[in-house]
C-alpha cells in the first residue's frame, strides 16, 4: 500500500470511529403511545420529539413507537415500569390497574365545558401532581403530564337526547366497571368488547352504539356502520404521559428543566392540536357520509344525563377506596363542576 493509500485508509478508519465514539455517546429516549401514527397521541409525541431534541441539540434522541409495535396498552405501561421504555401514554381506562385511583377520569361530568379550565387543571392541579403522582410513583412511574384528546362522542343507529331513549341499546364499553355503570346509569344495555371488533359488531347490529373522541371515529370508520354522532358532554378522553420513575430521578438538573420547558411548551401545542384534528375529522365524516345526522345535546338535556349518573361518583369510592373520595371532591371543586 502506497503512503497516500495508507494515509487515507488512517483517516477513514479515524472517521468511523468518530462516528460511532458520537453515537455510543448520544442518549435514545423510547416513547411509546396507544394510538396509530398522525392521531392526537402521535402529533404529542412527535412534537415531543422535536422539541427533546432541538433543546438537547441531538444528544439525545427520541424513537417513537406507535400502537402495536410494542404490544398492548398494558404492555407498554409495564415495559415503562421495568424501564424498558422511558416515556408512554397510559390512558386511565387501562391505567385504572396500575393506579385505581386514575379511575376518577371516568366518572361522567368531571370536566369542565371550558377547555381553558380542562388545560389549566390537567396541566398544574395540585391533587394531580402532588397527590395523585404519588400513586404513580408508587408503581415505579413518574406523572409527566395529562391532556384531554376531546369530547366523547356517542355515535349510534338511533336518535339519543334522553336516558329513555337508551332504552334497549346495546352500548360497547372497555371492561372497565366504571364504564360499564356510568351507561346502565344512562339506560343503556352495556357490552363489553375489544375495540377491534367493534367496527364488524356495529355492522352486524351485535351493538348498537360505542364512543370515542371523533378524530378516532373517523380513523376507524366507525362513521360507516352508524347513523348518529351526539355530543352529550359526559366525558372528554383523556390521557397521561408518564415515564419510568428511575430514569427521570437519574437525570441531571439540566434535562429534567429541559423537560419542564417541553412540557409547558406542549400544553400550548396540544390543545390546539386536538381541537383541530378532531374538527378537520368531522369535516371528513360529514363530506363521506352527507346523511349521518350530528347532534348536540342542549344544557337540558345534558343535565338529565348528568343528574342519572350522579352516583357513579360514589360507587367509584366504594370500590376504590384509598383516597379515591378525596382526589374527586378535590377535582370536582376545581373543574368547577361539583354536584
């Protein structure tokens, strides 16, 4: 080999070495989320992503995991917990396994009508991040932050502006005792059944009726096999961002004021993001399907609902317990929608 030839074989073997000396450097954050790429918990987590690492300037780097690439919604809260994962959305219809008390998100009318209240409690409640985080960490998981993905939305084959009218609906719930309660409170007829078989059962009448925020509606057609969207009120879907309880204690100052910023940065970001995905998605609905009829249930009508299932509260108490009471008084006052 010439010296030219040696010389410059000594500088691309320096060179690669360089390379992977950055990369072994670099740190790689996991986030894993429950829903299919360009819905509300992916735009999060990309923006997440962005953010993370703009603010590190690429030292670290975060890969994002999109539903089914790491199994389950269980799944990937267990692989949080073990550390496996560093950052994953739980949303509390799952969550309730892990944190019982995650459960209160459930009960119909706990949020505001006001989404300028829904951020800012979701966002900063002290019966959120002082005392309800302690039960996260209790399962090895820090609390990062909650956001609502908006409004449940009923979509059903019949015209629904009154409990009575549920009468003889075969209702599709999460096997989730609460759920399954809140729409017998209703008046509904609930079935418990896996989200993928809802779309075949609405088709084949095995249910009636199911609800999701209406950008989720739209991403799994549930519009085709249904004839009515009603927005009653009862509950907006939301989720938790949480991370492994370790790894956050571990890192340094720094990363964790990092951190903060992303988080106050996303705040902002995501109520504006899922206000628009879930409009432009009953833009969508409304232009596929021109006849499908979209109802808004009046104050009125809401209260009847609201006043059937008051309730629910209670019997989530009773089979919680804990401090299950409290945090819902504490929510209740500052939502502002003590019964």
């Amino acid at each position: 080999m010439s010296l030219n030839k040696l010389f410059k074989a000594t500088l691309s073997a320096a060179a690669i070495f360089a390379v992977a000396g950055t990369a072994a450097q670099a740190e790689e954050w996991k986030f894993a989320h429950e829903e299919s790429p360009g819905d509300v918990q992916d735009l999060y987590a990309q923006e997440f992503k962005r953010l993370v690492e703009e603010k590190t300037n690429g030292d670290v780097t975060v890969t994002v995991y999109t539903y089914g690439q790491l199994g389950t919604e269980n799944d990937i809260t267990e692989l949080t917990t073990a550390g496996a994962v560093q950052f994953s959305n739980a949303s509390p219809g799952h969550l309730g396994t892990f944190v019982p008390e995650i459960q209160v998100f459930g009960v119909p009318y706990l949020l505001s009508q006001d989404n300028e209240v829904n951020k800012e409690v979701l966002s900063s409640s002290p019966t959120i991040y002082d005392g309800l985080s302690k039960d996260f960490e209790s399962k090895g998981l820090k609390l990062y932050t909650m956001y609502p993905e908006g409004e449940m939305v009923w979509t059903t084959k019949k015209k629904v502006t009154q409990p009575s009218e549920f009468d003889g609906v075969k209702f599709r719930v999460m096997t989730s005792p609460i759920l399954i309660e809140s729409y017998e409170s209703f008046g509904a007829d609930p079935v418990a059944l896996p989200w993928g078989e809802v779309y075949s059962g609405l088709q084949t009448s095995v249910i009636d009726a199911q609800v999701n925020p209406i950008f989720f509606i739209e991403s799994a057609k549930f519009y085709e096999v249904t004839d009515y969207l009603i927005y009653a009120g009862q509950q907006q879907y939301t989720t938790t961002v949480v991370s492994n309880a370790a790894f956050y204690e571990g890192l340094s100052d720094e990363r964790k004021d990092m951190l903060k910023e992303v988080k106050s940065e996303l705040d902002d970001f995501i109520y504006e993001a899922q206000q628009k995905a879930n409009a432009e998605a009953l833009d969508r609905i409304k232009k596929a399907k021109p006849e499908i009829e979209v109802i808004r249930l009046n104050d009125e009508q809401r209260a009847a609902f609201k006043k059937a299932s008051a309730g629910i509260g209670d019997s989530l108490v009773k089979e919680v317990g804990g401090d299950t009471e409290e945090v819902l008084k504490a929510l209740r006052k500052e939502f502002g929608t003590e019964m």
